[in-house]
C-alpha cells in the first residue's frame, strides 16, 4: 500500500564546507508542496533555475553526484538525497549558495537532523511506488555490478559486496530501509578513500575540504576509528541510497551491489525512472492524470489543433508529462508526405507548447494572469513520428516569476527522443 508524502513543517538553515571545493556553503531547507520532488535552487546566481532531483538531471562527474538544468549545476547532493530517502523526505526546496553542497561531517548524519529539526510532516497525496517485475543486471569495465531483483520484502532491500585494502573489514553489510534504522545504522558512516587515490584526486582539483574528521583514509599507515561497525561499505550505502532517490518514486525491489559506486548506482537510477516512464505512458493507475474532458476544460484548442489526448503527471506547478496518440487520420498526414506519413515536427512543439500551457494555467490562474508563447529556442528534432506512434509529452519549469516563463521540453516515442526545445512564455493580463 502506498504511503503519504512527506515534507517538513518549517524551513531550516545551516552552513559547513564543501568536500571538494573548500569553500564555505550556506543551505536552506524549505518546505514543498505534494507532488513537487526535491529541487535545488543557486542562490549566488543572478538568475537562479530549478534543478530537480532527478535521473535525467544528471551529469557526467568524478566520485560524486552532480545534477544539471540548462548552464547550472549543484553536485555532491548524494547525502542530502540520502538524508531525504531514509528519512522518506519527499519534497523539499533546497537553496544552496555554491556549486556544491557542503560536506558536513562526511556522512549524511548531519542533514539527517537538520530534517528531524525542520519537523517532518505528512501530505495528503500519495507517494509513487514502483517494483520491477524482471531481474536486470548492470556492469562496468572494472568488474563491478549491480543486480535489479523484483523483491523479497517490503520495500528496498540493499546487500552491499565491498572490496577494500588490506586491513580493512570487507563484510558484506544488508540494509533494509523498511526494516532497519537508517539514522543509527547508515547515516552516521562518513565518507572515504583509498590512501593510494589521494594525490590523484587532488591532481583533479578535489578533496580541498577533506580533513580526517570528515574523510576516512583506507589502506594508510594509521588504521581509522569507525563510528559503526563495516562504515565505509555503510556510506556506500549511503550513497546507493542517495543516487536511487532520483527515480522521484519509492522503489520496491532487492538491489545486489558488489564493488559499485556512483556510476553504476546512476545507472540503475536512469534505468528505473526509464521503467517508471513506461508505466506512465501505459497508463497504470497511480498520481494526478487528467483525461480529454479535463484537458478541454483548461486548454482553448479545439480540433484540429488539439493535440494533447492526455495527461498522465502532474507534480506540482513544475512538470507535466503528456500523450499525444499519432492515429493515420491524423488531418495533416494528407499533405504531409502522404506516401509516407510522418508528423510534423512544428506540431511536435505545438503540442509541447499545449501541454506547457496547461501546466502554466494551473499556477497563473489563481493571480488572474495569462501565460502566452513568446519564443521557442534550441530546437532540435532527433526522429521522426509515424502513424501508430504514442507520443510522450513531458514540459519542466526551470523558472517562473511575475513576467516570464521558462519551460525545457521534449518529446519521446518510446524512450526515443523526437524532439526537444526551450520554450519562453510571457506572463500577460488577460484583454
């Protein structure tokens, strides 16, 4: 049975150094409606963008998690995600003043309690679940894996295989977050490395905020003391934890882990919100859809202009995912390449545009404005669209203030991107 969402009652701020830039780092921790994730949000930039916690937010990084929306990123957000997925904090705006979240004592202890101080509260939607039906195996070039496996209990179920220096206690550890405490037996192990890594790593410009208090050194001349028992395989963890809480859904499902990192776990992430799109777009019974009778309610269009059927999605003011069924009686497929039928791809963004529009309305109704296209930019069509295709519609706010609207879009057919573009709506009175 699925629970209820969660958020915090009351905003929380704190500050600390970040792990790898060194610079010191004031966070904010807010409050969010249902349905509207974890965002993180650069408060030393002019012009600040949402950036989601979410699988297709990620951006290639070195031993961390760094997430993107358009030129802005914030990384190191692995134990504040994990803090949230162990805590089943599911909606939060995160306000940082830096690219990087800072490291606290290494682990994700502290942002735990800057929650539990922020008073954890229940919404009334409820939280997304998703189980995989088929096992599914993931790999790297240096032998590590990951192993997807429908589950054996009620929740995630992480088994954890490490491999470490000489010395260094390698047993296998099993967490289930259902089951077992996550605030005494996960949240407390810092992060660690490998006394062989550290000239490499700061070569790369990292670890300028590591100290001994924050950072374990495995394989040196002088063994750590641990806070529990097995702590690094505990953060890596930790860190699986973190990476998983990008699906934006509770995942039910045992996870097999030898030797893998944020790589593989960024992966599997990627891979299961993939699976969790799919079961949107089949339509499976779960979250805020609209049906046609919805859409003409809020929507002007009128055939044969309307091409939004349905919308499966909704979180918040932030994002919407949409269906457009592409059927041969299209009216445009007769004079489009009649002898072979494709959709044109200036359609594609309308419909894109349409489903912007309703997302939009949602938030300008209630102050008696009107949002209107004012420009489309970086486009790009990536395939074509054919009778019997299933088009998916998905629009995320990056930002929104009195005046402007800025909306990244894109289509699929299947997990297939057909196209993609910014979109600018200005934010006007009604005549």
């Amino acid at each position: 049975m699925a629970r209820k969402q969660r958020t915090i009652k009351k905003s929380v701020e704190f500050e600390g150094v970040a792990l790898h830039s060194g610079e010191q780092i004031k966070v904010r921790l807010e409050p969010a409606p249902p349905g509207t994730g974890v965002i993180f949000n650069r408060t030393d930039l002019e012009d600040p963008a949402d950036i989601p916690a979410l699988a297709g937010n990620l951006t290639v990084s070195m031993r961390r998690t760094v997430l993107r929306a358009g030129n802005q990123m914030v990384g190191m957000v692995e134990h504040m995600l994990s803090a949230c997925m162990g805590l089943r904090v599911d909606n939060l705006r995160v306000s940082v003043s830096g690219d990087e979240m800072p490291g606290m004592d290494g682990s994700p202890l502290i942002y735990c309690e800057k929650l539990v101080e922020g008073i954890i509260v229940e919404q009334k939607e409820a939280r997304k679940t998703f189980t995989p039906q088929e096992p599914s195996v993931f790999r790297d070039e240096h032998g590590a894996e990951m192993i997807l496996l429908p589950p054996t209990g009620e929740g995630l179920t992480i088994r954890y295989y490490p491999h470490y220096p000489e010395g260094v206690d390698d047993t296998p550890v099993i967490f289930d977050l259902a089951k077992d405490n996550y605030l005494e037996q996960i949240a407390p192990a810092r992060t660690f490395v490998r006394a062989v890594e550290i000239d490499t790593l700061l070569e790369a410009g990292l670890g300028k905020g590591a100290n001994a208090e924050n950072t374990l050194v495995l394989g040196g001349e002088n063994t750590p003391e641990f806070r529990v028992s097995c702590e690094p395989t505990r953060h890596k963890i930790a860190d699986a934890l973190g990476d998983l809480a990008l699906v934006g859904a509770d995942i039910c499902a045992d996870v097999i882990c030898n030797r893998s990192g944020h790589n593989l776990n960024q992966v599997l992430a990627k891979h299961l919100r993939g699976e969790l799109d799919q079961q949107e777009v089949r339509g499976d019974d779960y979250g805020v859809q609209y049906d046609i009778q919805h859409v003409l309610r809020r929507l002007p269009h009128r055939y044969p202009l309307l091409l939004v059927d349905r919308i499966i999605e909704v979180e918040g003011f932030r994002r919407a995912v949409g269906v457009k069924n592409v059927t041969i009686n299209e009216p445009f497929f007769q004079g489009h390449f009649p002898g072979q039928p494709i959709m044109p791809g200036v359609l594609q963004l309308e419909a894109l545009a349409q489903l912007a529009g309703f997302l939009l309305q949602r938030k300008l109704e209630m102050t008696g404005m009107l949002g209107v296209l004012a420009s489309i930019d970086k486009v790009r069509f990536r395939g074509s669209v054919i009778p019997g295709d299933q088009l998916r519609l998905e629009v995320d706010v990056l930002r929104l203030n009195k005046n402007r609207a800025q909306i990244k879009a894109h289509a699929k057919v299947g997990r297939r991107v057909v196209s993609e573009a910014m979109l600018s709506f200005a934010v006007i009175e009604p005549a």
